[in-house]
C-alpha cells in the first residue's frame, strides 16, 4: 500500500473500524469481514494495515480487548469500544458527516 | 487520547514485553488460521487454503513489524537498543573506548575544577536575605579606590534615606581579642554598629542583638557570641546570656548568641558594639559601610544620589580629600574583586582544554567511523534510515562523553583539593584552604550540560559525515580499503589546525604568566626575610590607647626576646614591610600649603625594625630607644619620597607636619626628618615602592594608637640565627609573660608571608601551564594520530613511489611535509589569536608585555619541534615499507 493511499485511508479506516464494532464486540477477522460487507466490498482491510489501527486505537483507548472462543472454537483477541470509543465513534460519525456533506455539494456546484 | 492509557501502554510494552509479543504472535497467526478455516469451509483443499490465507495476509512477521512500527514506547525502546549496541561497540574497541574516555575525563574533569571554583565565588549568592540590595560603600579617587569611612562619610550616607533603608558600619579585619580565661586564646572579633545585625538579616538565636544605647558611647562593656565559640566555650549551655566573658582582662557582659546559618562579614568569632561618638567630626578613615538598596531602587539610581551626597560632604568638610567621591557597588561585588577576570579567563583557558580534546576525539571517531564505512553501508542496505544511523553514532559519543564526564567529575574534584593544597589561591569565598568548594546542583548540571554539549560536538561531524557515504560504492570497496575520501581528509586536517593553534593560545598565555612569576621572584624586595618569624598579638584595654602603654610592652617584650639564645634581633610593628597599608597626608614646614599635597603611605616601628630586615640607611640615622614620647619627634622617609620632595638637597634636617586636620587627638607638632631609608616593596612585589614616612612606635598620637589597638594586632618581629620554628615555645612564652597573659597567634615565617604575596600569580601560572603542557600533549597526539593512520591507508601508494624509484628520504619529507604544512598552518593562526587574545591577561602580567618576543617566539618554536617529533615516527614507519610486501597485500 502506498503512502498515499494509507493516508487517504488513516482516517477512514478508523471509523470504518469504530462503526464495525459499534454493533458489538468482534475479532479481527470478523472485523475485516464486518467493513467488507457494510461498505458493500468496496474497503478489503488487509491485517498490515487492520492490526496496526487496532493496537493504536486500543493504546489511545478507545478500545480495549480480551481473549475469548470464537464461533469455531479457536481462541482469539475480541475487541470492543470503551465509552471514550463510543464518544469518538459520535464525534467521527458527526465530522465525516459534515466533510461528506460538504464534499457533495462542493462536487455538484456547477 | 488520554494521558493514563497511553502511560499504562508504554509501561506494558517496554516492561512486560515479553507477553505483549507473545500475544500479538497468537494474534496474527489465530486470524490466518481463521481465514484458513473459512477457505476450508468454501470447498479449498487446506494446504491451497493455508497458501493463499497467508498470502493475502502479507506475512505474520511483516504484520507484526507493522504493529510495532506503531506501537507507543518504540522510541524509547529503540534508543535503548541503540545504546545497547553502542555499548557492545565500545566494550569490543577497549583500546579506543579507554583513550577517549580518558581524553574527555582530562578534559572535563579540569572543566569541573575550574568551574567549581567559580562557582564558589562568582555564582553562589550570598547567604543573607535580600543580599542583591545589599551594597558596600567606597571612595572613588581618579587614581583608584579607598574602602574605608570615617564617621562624618557615616553620618552623610545614613542621611541618603530616599535610597537606603539601612545602613551598619564595621571595623575591616578587627584587632583580635584574647579570649583570658585558663587557656588564653586570640579570637576573631568586630566592632559593629547596631544596625548591622538588622541589615543582614541575622536573628539571634539566644539573648538579642545590640541595642542603640549599647552601640552609644558608654554603653557599656557588652558582646554577641558567634555559634562556633558559643558550642566551643561554653559547650552550647543555653544559660550563657548574662554571663561574663573575659576579653583582654576586662569583663564583658554576653547578651546574645547568633544562629548558626550566618556566615560573619567579615569572619568574626565575636561582635562588640562600635560606640562611637555619632557626632565626631574626625576624618580617620577606619571601617567600612554597608547599606541596604530601599526596594525598588537600582545601583544606578543609588551612585546618583551618592554623587551629589560625595559633593556636598566636601562642601560641609573642605579638610577632606577633594579628589575623593562617594559610591556603592554590590557587597558581592566587593568581596569578589578581581578575582571575578582572573577567573573567567581560567574558564575560558580550560575550555579551550576541553575544546582541543573534543577535536582528539573527534578525530578518532572520525578514523573509526571510516572503518565501518561497510557496516553502515550494509545497515542502510537493509533499510536503516540515514537518522537511525547517525543516532547510531551520536548515541555511541554521548556514552563516551558521559562516562568521560563522570570519571571527570572525580577527577576534577581531587586535582582541585591538590592544587589548592600546593598554591593557595588567595581567592575570596573559599573558605580556609577552598573548604567552601563544592559539589552542588550548579556542579553537577555544568558537569552533565559540558558532558553532553561535548558528547554532541565531537560525535555529530563524524557521524554525519559516515552516513553522507555511497552505499554502492562502499559495499563494493573491500573492507580494509575503504578509504579516506577528500572531504574527510580535510575534515581531519582542519582539527588538527585547530587544535595546534588552540594550544599555541594557551602556551603563549602560560608563558606570559611564567615569565611574570619568574620576574616577581626576581624582584628584589629590600628588605631581608630569612629566618623572620611574624607573631600576632591583640592589644585589648585602655592601656593599649595610649601610645606610652604600646611602647612599654614593646621595649619589654624586646627585652626579654633579645635575651633569648638563638635570637639575634626583634622588633614590634603594626605593618610589614611587604605591605604598609595606611597612608596620611602631612605638610612641610616653611613651604607653602598647597592643596592635595603631599602625602604617602605612613608606619609605626619599633627601634631595630629595619635592622631586622636589613633595610639599609642612606643617610642620617636609625631609630634609638631615646626616641621617646618626650623627646623631640622624629621621622624616616623612603628614597621615593625624599627625590620626591627634595629632589636637589638632602631632606635631613627638614621638617613635616603628619595628620594635619585630622582632628584634636591626632593633632602632633612637627617632626624631624632625622634618615633616609633605602626603599623596599612597600605596596607588594608587583607595585613599585611608593612614597613612605616612619615614625618610631612611641611617638605615634593618641589618637592613632587607639585607632590601631581596636583595628588590628600588633606583629612581632624576632630574627633567629637559624631556622626559627625551633625557638617558637620559648618566643611565645615571653610574649606572653611581657603581655601578662595576652596569646599570641597566626604565627608565620617572612617567607610564607612572601610566599603568599604572589599566591594568586602563583595559582595562574600553575593552572595555565598545567592547561598549557596538557593542550601540547594533546595536540602532538592529534598531529600523530593523523599522520600514523594516514601512513597506514597510504602503505600501497608509498610501496607504488618506491618501486618506481622513489627512495626513503623522499617518502619521509612527503610524509614529514604533509604532517608539518598542518601544524605550521595551525602556528600561524595561533600566534594571530594570540596577538589578540593576551591582552586579556595584561594586568595580570609583570615585567613582560603582552607581546613578549620572547614567548612568540619560544612557544612557537616548542609547538614545532614537538610537531616534527609526532609527524617523525609515522614517517620512519613510512619510510620502512617493504614495496614487496605493500604490493603483495592487496
């Protein structure tokens, strides 16, 4: 992935991943597989760029995780958001509102 | 994100970091299992699955450097790896590791001396409250200053009460006083005003301080106790106020005791109340005025203000010296003096130490990074950032500067405590042989802040300059060949340069001063100080106000020391010959009065004074015990004086009039000039005899004589056949039996009292040359280093000239020329920043200018031959290769 592309994608993704565990707790996988289907396989989070953003936003403390069976029985890392994450998930969803918003009819003035 | 999160993820990944990789492991690989799984579950067979799982997923170990990449506390972790490895690095290299060190420790560590004695002095504030608004008092005259007052000088500035709050007066050293219980014992003691506890703010912690009434005329015999004597004398019984305490045989009632914190200015074991007569117009300059700023107002504002009140003195005393004006400087700024300039350029000197050892090292460093020109290369080639590398290295010199610096930081300590056991160092703040020098806060951060600073120097042009390296080409290079590129070449000739001409600065500076001890011990005094022994004594007691009560013990006590065997001659004086402090104007009979003249320095002897010290008689007479209070007065004059004021006749004969206006009890008839003496260093060795008049002890006024009983001690002076400590018990022990009880006490030799007349030219020219032999070590090792490693790359070029002919007398003027074009380059900007630099130091130099032909051109020649020497043995070796063997080693 270029640079370029992380960038564009830094803040995105962070949403992406806070709007994928509002619904409630998952793995990483489930959560790759959560932003794949809600933005209709248009994002495909790839683990280099997945677990990174986890580890930071967990360090930040938006999320916090534990170790638990998955729907296979394999043990894994479930994360889920804390009530700063729930707070910042408000406030992301608010900003990406505004700036899409903005975007669009900024796109359509003739 | 919050401060605490991030607190607790650092601590868990640098501290249980272990578990915290354990897990991310279990984390990647439980995903790739799981996305195995589900292509299992969509019909793959599972080694396709397990393939492609991880293939999307891009590698465990890449995912898990890309988390960690991120991960808070990497910073950190990574500088501690860092230093890690620079730790290993050095450890392998103890060689170089050891020769640095020491280089840097040398460096620092004399750094640190220097600067813990400035410190002392110069930095460390005076302990009392509001100390910067304190300032002392003194007469600015256009050919110098005085610092002593007298009480009209007293009155004047207590009225300046628009600019001082507080204003105290006390005596300068003080007399002295004999502590008469069962074990006589001479104390420091002053006289003080009332005002003088308030304004330096120091409580007593028993009893109280002087009240006005004590500090009044008649106030009675009443003294304050230091916290030392108080635990000394009286073992720190808390009932000792009200109790007497018996100062020369008169009893003195104790009224207080001062705390322990406060440091006596001057050092005083007890005070004693000044009780002079406020209203006195005697003009006898005697003690010294300290006053305390009003808040709010600056020095500045303050001198204006003693201007017009200096002006308006002479015009309410137009018997004072018109020349005189007033003015106050800070009391820090008094007991610092000159030693603040004297200091700052041992700072400056010693910096340049440091400067040249850092050019070493940075040398080394150099020659080491070229050396791992590869490794550095292979690094970056795996995809170290130029940063990481450079970090590398500064990591790497800030390790060796700051294990230089501790080790200084030692070393600096005791070379301190060992030169200043060598040469006292007549520095102010001190303490008694540099007891106040210290490690403080101030230490220690100028240790650490010079530590790191040099660390950075040295470390940061190699370092930038290794990393600056083609990796292409140094990984193509073969390991041992990978040479010294041009610019690096440069790089280290021009440290070379600067450190030659860094230590021609200081050698030319040590020289100078050299020349300037040289020329004080070959001054000849005048006067003789073999086998003299200086003893004090305090005259305590009315008896001792009149000049008949000093004369009487002085014939006793010379009676009785002159009946002693092995003493060949004594004398009683308040002055010695070195130093005659006190100075009197007088007037010449039947010339006419012309204001502003005549005047000089002025002492009391004894009978057998100048025969004690051999000062010879040019004409007329000595002194004689007929000289008494009742015979006609009498007075001796210095050579100075006499072609001074008779420059064509002979001044014996003529008579003068001392003291005139003065006031009543210092008002004497007018004396014979019945001598001329040879002259002798009267004002220190480094100061030309100034103009002298002696009068004999028992002529000396009333007034006079009590001025100098409660001013200072008396000194005697007894000369020995031979070595003189050997008669000390004996000497004592008349004193004190002529005295009747008085101790006596500072008991010195002539020549230790010599000897500390130039204990401050001493302490410079032994510092400055210590710096100047160390700046010419270091530098004849730079200048070898350079050329013993550039010999060693150049072995293959050498073996190629001599197999094409070219014979050992030419590879070694080659190599002698190349090393020699540096240090001669370095010798010429030497001597140019010398030219300018030593006037720096011209007050401080005797005898010899600032230009001194003979230090440009000895120094230089030193610097140059020690040079040829360090760029010879590189270049016998270069002249030793073996062009076979050169050329078979590639």
């Amino acid at each position: 992935m270029s640079s370029k592309q992380a960038s564009l994608l830094q803040g995105t993704l962070d949403l992406l991943v806070l709007k994928a565990l509002g619904a409630g707790e998952l793995h990483g996988l489930g959560i790759s597989r959560r932003i794949e289907q809600v933005t209709l396989g248009t994002f495909l989070v790839k683990p280099g760029s997945l677990f990174p953003a986890l580890h930071r936003m967990e360090a930040a403390g938006w999320l916090s995780s534990f170790w638990g069976e998955s729907e296979n029985n394999r043990r894994a890392k479930f994360y889920r958001l804390t009530r700063t994450g729930k707070r910042q998930l408000e406030v992301e969803t608010d900003q990406w509102t505004r700036v899409a918003h903005a975007m669009t009819s900024a796109l359509r003035a003739t | 994100m919050t401060l605490w999160s991030r607190a607790r993820s650092i601590s868990r990944n640098l501290l249980r970091k272990q578990q915290v990789e354990r897990q991310l492991d279990d984390e990647v690989r439980v995903y790739v299992d799981m996305l195995t799984d589900e292509r299992i579950a969509a019909g793959m067979s599972p080694s396709e699955a397990r393939r492609t799982a991880q293939a999307e997923s891009g590698g465990i170990e890449q995912v898990k450097q890309a988390v960690r990449d991120r991960r808070v506390g990497t910073g950190l972790e990574l500088l501690w790896q860092d230093a890690r490895f620079g730790l290993r690095q050095l450890r392998r290299n103890p060689g170089f590791t050891i020769a640095v060190v020491a280089a840097l420790a040398l460096g620092i560590g004399a750094n640190t001396a220097i600067f813990s004695v400035v410190n002392a002095v110069l930095l460390k504030p005076l302990t009392y409250p509001d100390a910067d608004r304190i300032v002392h008092f003194y007469r600015p005259f256009p050919e110098g200053r005085r610092e002593e007052a007298s009480i009209p000088e007293f009155r004047s500035i207590q009225q300046q009460t628009s600019v001082f709050s507080e204003v105290a007066g006390y005596d300068a050293a003080g007399p002295g006083f004999n502590l008469t219980s069962e074990r006589p014992e001479q104390v420091h003691g002053i006289h003080v005003t009332a005002s003088y506890f308030r304004l330096f703010g120091a409580p007593a912690i028993l009893g109280r301080t002087f009240t006005a009434h004590e500090d009044a005329p008649n106030g009675g015999k009443v003294v304050i106790l230091s916290y030392g004597l108080w635990q000394r004398k009286f073992g720190a019984s808390p009932d000792v106020i009200g109790k007497a305490l018996s100062l020369g045989n008169e009893s003195y009632t104790i009224v207080g005791v001062m705390e322990k914190q406060f440091v006596p200015m001057p050092e005083a074991d007890i005070w004693l109340p000044f009780q002079f007569e406020s209203v006195s117009n005697n003009l006898g300059h005697f003690f010294h005025i300290v006053a305390m700023l009003q808040p709010g107002i600056g020095l500045s504002q303050a001198n204006a203000q003693m201007k017009l009140a200096g002006a308006g003195f002479l015009h309410d005393y137009p018997k004072a010296n018109p020349a005189q004006g007033f003015a106050v400087e800070s009391l820090r700024e008094t007991i610092v003096g000159d030693s603040r300039k004297s200091l700052l350029i041992l700072l400056g000197a010693v910096g340049f130490v440091l400067l040249i050892a850092c050019a070493n090292v940075a040398n080394l460093l150099l020659a080491r990074a070229t050396g791992r020109k590869r490794e550095f290369a292979i690094r970056s080639a795996l995809g170290a950032s130029r940063i990481r590398i450079v970090r590398q290295l500064l990591i790497e010199s800030v390790l060796l500067a700051v294990a230089g610096g501790m080790l200084g930081l030692a070393l600096g300590f005791v070379s301190m405590r060992a030169l200043l056991a060598i040469s006292p160092a007549g520095l102010p703040r001190i303490g008694e042989d540099g007891s106040a020098i210290g490690m403080d806060w101030r230490v220690l951060g100028f240790t650490l802040a010079v530590s790191l600073l040099t660390g950075i120097l040295f470390g940061l042009f190699p370092a930038l300059s290794a990393s600056r390296s083609d990796l292409n080409s140094a990984l193509k290079e073969s390991s041992s060949r990978s040479g010294t590129g041009f610019r690096q070449g440069k790089a280290r000739s021009l440290l070379v340069i600067g450190e030659v001409s860094l230590a021609l600065v200081l050698l030319i500076g040590s020289a100078l001063l050299i020349r300037t001890f040289v020329a004080l011990q070959g001054v000849g005094s005048g006067f003789d100080s073999h086998n003299i022994l200086t003893i004090e004594m305090s005259l305590n007691g009315e008896r001792y106000h009149e000049a008949a009560g000093v004369a009487q013990l002085s014939r006793d006590g010379r009676d009785r020391l002159n009946a002693l065997p092995g003493v060949e001659l004594s004398a009683a004086a308040y002055w010695l010959p070195i130093d005659t402090g006190d100075g009197l104007g007088f007037q010449i009979v039947g010339r006419p009065v012309k204001q502003g003249c005549c005047g000089g320095r002025w002492m009391s002897i004894s009978p057998g004074y100048l025969n004690l010290f051999k000062i010879p008689i040019l004409r007329g007479r000595d002194f004689s015990e007929s000289d008494s209070a009742s015979a006609p007065g009498v007075v001796l004059i210095n050579e100075t004086l006499a072609t001074h004021l008779w420059p064509k006749e002979n001044p014996v004969g003529h008579q003068i009039v001392i003291g005139k206006d003065l006031g009543p009890a210092f008002e004497e008839p007018a004396r014979e000039i019945v001598g001329v003496v040879a002259d002798f260093h009267n004002a220190g060795l480094g100061h030309p005899p100034l103009p002298l008049m002696i009068v004999p002890i028992a002529q000396v006024t009333d007034g006079n004589t009590a001025l100098y009983s409660d001013s200072q001690p008396l000194l005697w002076l007894v000369r020995t056949r031979n070595d003189p400590h050997q008669y000390l018990a004996a000497i004592s022990e008349q004193l004190r039996t002529a005295s009747g009880g008085f101790p006596v006490a500072h008991i010195r030799t002539m020549d230790e009292v010599m000897g500390r007349s130039t204990a401050r030219e001493s302490f410079n020219m032994l510092l400055l040359s210590i710096f100047g032999a160390s700046a010419l070590v270091l530098a004849a090792i730079g200048i070898y280093g350079l050329m013993a490693y550039s010999v060693e790359q150049r072995t293959q070029e050498i073996g190629i000239r001599m197999a094409l002919g070219a014979d050992r007398y030419v590879i070694r003027r080659l190599v002698v020329w190349q090393g020699m074009r540096l240090a001669l380059v370095g010798v010429a900007v030497g001597v140019a920043a010398a030219f300018g630099l030593t006037r720096l130091i011209a007050s401080f130099l005797f005898g010899v200018e600032p230009w001194d032909p003979v230090a440009f051109v000895c120094v230089p020649l030193l610097l140059t031959s020690v040079a040829l020497l360090a760029v010879w043995l590189p270049a016998a070796r270069a002249s030793k290769v073996d062009p076979l063997q050169a050329l078979r080693a590639e």
